[in-house]
C-alpha cells in the first residue's frame, strides 16, 4: 500500500477529479492498485481514527474529503466479458468505454450513459439513467453482484443471496458504505442501435420544446430521449434533441420532430452502440462544473425557457418512465424517482451567476426531488436534498443498513444519507 501526504509528490495530482470545482484535501491518500490495498487503507484509517473517502473519475461531487483518507480507484481498471453469460465484471476503477470497447466485439452493449469517461460503478450504485433505459431500466437494476470492502476492512461478496440488505442498497441508494472493488452486471444484445441528435437553431427553443414534450407521450419504451437548450462557449445557441432507439422503426419514430422546425444538422442514423458517445458528444477533458437536476411528473416549457439564463450552458429535459418506472425484479432495489416522467438538470461552468441563475431555474419546478445523481451539490445543500432524493421508508432503511455496515460513521463523505 502506497501512501501520499500533502506536499509529497503526486499529491495534487491524485487528488484530482474531472470536476475540477471540487476539491479534495485529505491528510493521507492511498492510491489502490487492488482489494488488498483498499484492504490495508481501511484498516490504516480505523486505526489512526481518520474518515474515509473514496474517488474514481471524480465526475460527481459529493462531500469532498477535507482531511481523513482518500482511496483512489483509478488504477483498478480491469474489465472481463462473459460473452456466454451476457454479463461484465469491472473494477472500482473501469470507466464506460472500458466496458463499451470489448463488449462489443460479442455484439453487446452495457446500460451506459452518455460519456464513455464517467466511472462504471459511481454512476450505477446512484442509479444510472442510460441510453437505452427506457427500454431496461436504471443500470443499477441489472447488478447481479458486487464486491465491497466495509468499515470493519472485510472484503463481502454481495448479492441477492449474500447479504440482500446491503446488496438492495448498494444498487440505487449511492451511500457510502464501503468501497466497492469490483461489480458484475449484465450486458445486452445490442450491436447496433438508431440514434444521433437533431440540432436547431436556438431561436426556435420554444416551437422544439412544445414538439418534444407532445412527442414524448406517445414514444415505444425502445426509444430514450431528451431535448436540450445548449450555448455552446463563443458558439451561437442551439437546442438539441438526442435519441437512442434499442429496436426497429427508428426513422418512422422519430419523423415528428424531423418536421418540428428547420433543422441545422440531422445525424440520425443506424450506428453501432460503440459509437453511442457521438450522441452526446459530453466533454472529455476536465473543467470546473456545476450543475443540479429535479424530478418532474410534467414540464412547463414556457417557463422553463423563460428562465433560461444565458450562463447556463445546459438547460436539458429527459423523458424518463417506460422500464424505468418498473421495480427490479424480485428483490428491487434503492433506485429513487421511478414514478417520475421527466428530469429538467442545467449544468454550467462554475461560477457565482451561473450558480445563481441555475438555483433559479430549480425554483420554477418547485420543491421536488431528485434522482441522487442528478445532485451534483456539495456541503449542505446536498445533505438537504438527500432526505428528499428517496421516499421516506427507503431514506429509513438505508440509514438502518449504513449504521449496521458503518456504525462509527467512518464513511462520512461521498453521499452520507441521514434520517
């Protein structure tokens, strides 16, 4: 186990994430290469009395570490096909294209989301709202196993027939129990699907928004969307409608918006899933961001249009529902926000306004919760929206669950969920 103090060379650079906003500040820093080393972190940290952290890609925020111990994952990237089975094995480490690259050699494809740089198992233990999940639901609801390091530095292999309190929160609920080493899920017969992005000009906001939202209330569950108002840095605005069709009839399906208003680009096509990441074409580089996202049953386009600020670098609606509205399976799991029909999330580059002008926006929904990794707060913001991302009764239990696995509080940052 290697160890990193502040000053020490390569400090600053473990340290960081791709949200580069959010800053770590950890006494000590173990950079893992294996269980074992994440083994000997956990255990070095109960023994000197520290708090632990965890980070991989560092994409979400969080409560950042300011002092305690900071495990990195980054380095424990292996991934394994099991062509035959249709599933995947990762690290803590592995990243979507990670598993995107070699699954599809097979004819596969993972429930990933719209970048191939966001961490596997961060954006699934909160969910994950994919590509195609209105067609197979939440990423988390196809874990069939995990792997996971608790307080008390034993490594348990979890499943729903091996610790299925633990296994049900780990797929959904986000919390910070321990630090997952490595996860097993399934992977699904896709090879090709239909999708690419319809891009118009920003002064047609309105006209696209209304279009879309009509639109929605009649799509198959093989077709996953969203529409986006995107002011590009020294580019004019745009609106954007992204769409991944998992079946057949994708032209047919999506000739109502072809017809919404005039069309500056049209990259709808039949494409293979490895090359999915060109739907949204999410940065790939680091850069200090800030962004927050509630749960709707409907959406006011006018309003939210009208409080579109021009700092906001991305004002996007997703149509959720259809698979993801069902429960997972037999045993279920911690996912939140199933019942809702849309998400609204605005991201920007930090900065004061745009924080500001992105609050605002939050207002004109309303009080409403959010799917956890839509988050993206830090400090108490995030401790408040918490006890509103779940129901009451799942909040209850995953606060019972995280006192028997962590009854010191050690796992105190990440996303600490409280009664």
């Amino acid at each position: 186990m290697r160890i990193l103090k502040p000053g020490d060379t390569g400090y600053e650079q473990e340290t960081g994430g791709f949200n580069l906003a959010v800053t770590h500040r950890p006494d000590v820093v173990v950079p893992a290469e294996s269980a074992e080393d994440v083994i000997a972190a956990i255990r070095h940290a109960t023994d000197a009395g520290l708090p632990i952290a965890i980070m991989s890609t560092g994409h979400g925020p969080g409560l950042p570490a300011d002092g305690g111990l900071l495990v990195t994952t980054r380095r424990m990237g292996n991934v394994t096909i099991d062509a035959a089975a249709r599933t995947a094995r990762v690290q803590a480490g592995a990243r979507w294209g990670d598993v995107i690259r070699p699954a599809s050699a097979y004819g596969l494809a993972p429930l990933s989301g719209s970048s191939p740089g966001v961490g596997v198992i961060g954006y699934t233990v909160g969910g994950g709202i994919g590509l195609m999940s209105r067609a197979y639901g939440f990423a988390a609801d196809r874990v069939r196993g995990l792997e996971i390091v608790t307080a008390d530095g034993r490594l348990r292999h979890v499943s729903a027939v091996h610790e299925p309190d633990l296994f049900w929160a780990l797929r959904g609920g986000k919390v910070t129990m321990g630090v997952i080493t490595s996860m097993t899920f399934d992977l699904l017969p896709h090879a090709h699907v239909f999708g690419g992005s319809l891009i118009y000009p920003g002064d047609s906001a309105r006209e696209v928004f209304t279009a879309y939202l009509d639109w929605t209330r009649g799509l198959p569950e093989a077709t996953t969307t969203s529409v986006a108002l995107l002011r590009p840095p020294g580019a004019p605005p745009v609106v954007a409608v992204r769409v991944v069709h998992a079946g057949a009839g994708g032209e047919r399906v999506v000739a109502p918006m072809r017809a919404a208003a005039p069309i500056l680009a049209d990259t709808l096509a039949d494409m293979p899933y490895r090359d999915t990441h060109t739907v949204y074409n999410d940065p790939e580089g680091p850069l200090p961001s800030w962004g927050r996202g509630v749960l709707l049953d409907d959406v006011d386009a006018d309003a939210v249009l009208a409080a579109a600020d021009e700092s906001l670098t991305v004002v996007e609606i997703r149509h959720l529902g259809g698979a993801m509205a069902r429960e997972a399976g037999n045993v279920g799991n911690a996912v939140g926000g199933r019942e809702a029909a849309y998400s609204l999330s605005v991201h920007a580059v930090c900065a004061p306004e745009a924080i500001k002008a992105g609050d605002a926006l939050m207002e004109v929904a309303g009080p409403r919760p959010a799917q956890v990794n839509l988050l993206g707060l830090t400090g108490d913001a995030l401790r408040e929206q918490l006890r509103v991302a779940w129901r009451p009764e799942v909040i209850r239990r995953l606060a019972e669950i995280r006192r028997a696995y962590d009854p010191s509080g050690v796992f105190r940052f990440g996303y600490p969920v409280e009664e």
